[in-house]
C-alpha cells in the first residue's frame, strides 16, 4: 500500500509532502492438528413387567409383557493428545524473526 505524508512547520507556511510503498509480506501458515482420546461407555438398564404378577394355576400359561430402559452414559474419558506440524514460510526478501509459536 501507499502511505502519504505531510510535514509542515507551525507558524510558516512550510510543508513538505512525501509519499512511501509499503510492501507487508504476510507468511503462509499451515498446520496439521490430530487428535486422540479414549472413551468408555457404561449404561443403566431397567427392565419392567406388564402386569408385575399374575395368578394362575400350574397348567397354565401367562404372557408378560417387559419394558426395557436402556440410557448410555461416558463413564471414563482419558488419553487425550494432539499431534501435529507447523509449517510457517517466508516469502519476504529479508529474514524473519520468530520469538514463539
């Protein structure tokens, strides 16, 4: 981009005006993040009968009917990493300094 400037001297009427290219390199950044983790699941069971009892002679037969209830939960979470790469260039003309990523 460019950049304009004037200087001018209180209580004259000088000025001078100037004018500079700026050029900002701005350095392509990739990175990889791959992530892991292990998870353990555990699950709460309720079975229920329809009808809860019945009354009837030894020879015969009943039908019950049964309900299941089934809710699974994360009982455990552990392991957790990330791996990967940073890979910064430079494509200014000049060396670049990096303090920290």
């Amino acid at each position: 981009y460019t950049y304009d400037n004037t200087a001018a001297i209180d209580g004259t009427a000088a000025f001078a005006n100037a004018s500079v290219s700026v050029t900002c390199w701005k350095p392509p950044v990739v990175k990889t993040a791959n992530t892991s983790y292990n998870r353990v699941f555990d699950y709460d069971i309720v079975k229920t009968a329809d009808p809860l009892e019945q009354t009837i002679y030894f020879t015969d037969t009943a039908t019950f009917g049964y309900t299941l209830q089934v809710t699974k939960f994360i009982k455990e979470e552990y392991g957790f990493a990330v791996g990967g790469t940073i890979v910064i260039a430079n494509p200014a003309p000049i060396d670049a300094n990096l303090a920290t990523i």
